[in-house]
C-alpha cells in the first residue's frame, strides 16, 4: 500500500493506493461496478470516490461527517422521496439556463423537463421556454405548460432571494398549491467572484465572509422554501455540489477563457480551503434540510481539460470524453447530457 497526495477539484486529497499512481501513457483498469462491490453497510461517499475513480481516495473533502444518505449510483444524496409532482421550478445560474454554443434542445434544463413531463405526467414546456434570450441571460419565457424558469446568466446565492428575486418570482403564492420540484445549480459563480476578489488583493477575513455569505444566503432561500405550510402539498428541492475544470491538476492554464480572468492569489491555499469548506457545506445543508444535490464535482472530475491526462488524480481512462466548452465551466452538449441523467438519478430513487 501507497499514499500519493494528489488535488480533486482543486483540493488536496490523500489517495491510498493498491499500486502506484499510472505512469504516463498508462490507465487502471476501471473499479468494477458499485453494485457488484463488497460494502458492508449504508453507502458512503468513500465508497464512491473507490466506484468514481481508478484509485480508492481518503479525502479531505468529507462528506461522510454529515452523514448523507446516499444514492445507489453515486449521482448525489438520497433523503427525499419525489413523487407526485405537479409543478417544476429551474433556479439559479447559467448551467441551468443554458449557453451556446450548446444547442437549446441539449441543455439539461430541456432534457431533465422532458424526462420529468414523462415520469410524472406533466404539461410540456414549449420551445420558446427551452430557449435563452442571450439579452437578459434568461428563459425566453418564464413560464410554460408545468415549468417555470428563473435561473439567470452570472446569478450567484444572492439572486435566490435577497438581491434578486428568482424564488418569489418563480413561486408566487397562487402557485404553492401545488406539489413543486425546484431544480437548480448555484455556488459556481460566488467561488468564481471570490476568485477574483483574492487575485486583487482582498483580504483573508474578506473572502472568507464572502463564501459565508453564500452559504447562508443558499440556506436561507432553501429554509424559506422548506418552511412549513408554505406548500402545503410538498415541495421537493435537488442542487448540487461546485465543478471546477482542472479534473484535479490545479492547473488553471488548461482553460485559455479561465486563465485569463483571474490573477494569481498570494496564498492559493485559501482559496483551496475555502472551495473545499463551501461544497462541505452544501452537503451538510442537504442533510439538514431534507433536500438532495448532484454530486457534481464528482462526476464531471476527469472530464474536464486534464480528461485525456493519465497523471491528474480523476484520471479515468484512455477515451475519456470531455464535458465542458471552451468557456472553462459550462457544460457541452454531451456534459449537459450527463447532468440531466445525474438529475435523474437523485429524482427517481
């Protein structure tokens, strides 16, 4: 047995091995399927990161602590039972809405309200609605058959509720009738606006409030949602953890549009830590709130712009297909394709 210290998603992981780490131009062979493992007991995410990845991973990134049910497939947390949903509400940034060149009909906002109008019997939205409006960043039209969109281009924790208004917006009163799925990816821009805060000179103490008060602004959006009464006949909440591009490297110049954005920290340790403690947190408010989340992070780590690297420690073998466009974060046709089935996953078990 070896340790190797290597970075998932930018942050430090210890990785123990059965054999060293793949030299160059080498692969492992994949871990068999989850289902055929030996677990004894509930699922843990240290299992999956064995299922996930070519070597079984001891992370820093703990979700374990918080105790999270998780799904049989490693897609995200399993705490809520959704069925019987009448209504569907998309909130958040731009995966969600989705962004060219990507084509309208492949973002995962559009195949996930597919997928959704047939498991439960949903009016269907119409095109328009599956469509951007590259002017405002947002649906072309709000509301559509049994959907409704508020998910906006550049929209960071502070768009749910308290600068912006997307929950109110997409859940009037006259609405909460009704048994509501809420759909959303938010985080990814807060991280990106502390990134650039730190790179010009920000304080410690100041980014460190900055990824607090995402935190708190996500919780307080979810808890307003949760609160009882509000939807009398229920309302079920899925988000996600943060994806980053480096499939683990750190290397922030494999994406020519991100490496250019963002100046260096004087220490990247804060950033590290403050990126690793915010997806901590997003699980830990799942837990306490009942809701779900995609493992995000997880599954796109190695599809990203080190996925054809055999040294980068999400490494997951020759051919590995690449998830994210030329804009570093969003998703391609076929990474919106896979967040669309990740939504799936949590929703269905």
């Amino acid at each position: 047995m070896v340790r190797a210290m290597v970075r998932l998603g930018g942050l430090l992981l210890v990785v123990a091995c059965s054999k060293p780490p793949a030299q160059q131009g080498q692969a492992d062979a994949p871990d068999p399927p989850l289902q055929d493992a030996s677990i004894d007991g509930p699922l843990t995410m240290l299992d999956c990161y064995h299922h996930l990845f070519p070597f079984f991973m001891s992370s820093e990134l703990d979700y374990d602590q918080f105790s999270p049910t998780i799904n049989s497939e490693c897609a995200g947390t399993n705490h809520q039972q959704i069925d019987g949903i009448q209504r569907v509400v998309f909130l958040g940034d731009s995966v969600t809405t989705g962004s060219p060149p990507t084509p309208t009909n492949d973002f995962y906002r559009s195949r996930l309200a597919d997928f959704l109008v047939t498991r439960f019997g949903l009016q269907a939205p119409d095109t328009l609605w599956k469509s951007v409006n590259p002017l405002t960043g947002q649906a072309a039209t709000q509301e559509s058959g049994d959907f409704a969109s508020c998910a906006k281009w550049g929209a960071r924790a502070d768009d749910l509720m308290r600068d912006k208004t997307q929950v109110e917006d997409c859940m009037p009163e006259s609405t909460r009738g009704k048994h509501t799925l809420v759909i959303m990816t938010v985080g990814g821009n807060d991280i990106s606006k502390i990134a650039q805060a730190g790179g010009e000179g920000a304080s410690t103490e100041e980014v460190w409030q900055m990824a607090h008060d995402s935190i708190d602004l996500t919780r307080q959006a979810i808890d307003w949602m949760r609160t009882p009464g509000r939807f009398p006949n229920g309302i079920d909440i899925v988000f996600n953890t943060m994806h980053e591009y480096t499939d683990g490297t750190g290397d922030t110049s494999s994406c020519l549009v991100a490496s250019q954005a963002y100046k260096p920290w004087a220490n990247p340790q804060v950033l590290r830590d403050i990126v690793l403690w915010m997806n901590e947190q997003h699980v830990k408010m799942a837990v306490e709130t009942r809701t779900d989340l995609v493992f995000l992070l997880e599954n796109f780590c190695g599809h990203g712009f080190h996925n054809d690297d055999p040294a980068s420690p999400c490494y997951r073998g020759p051919n590995t297909s690449r998830w994210l466009d030329a804009t570093c974060i969003h998703p391609n046709p076929e990474g919106h394709g896979e967040l669309a089935k990740l939504f799936e996953k949590v929703i269905s078990e």
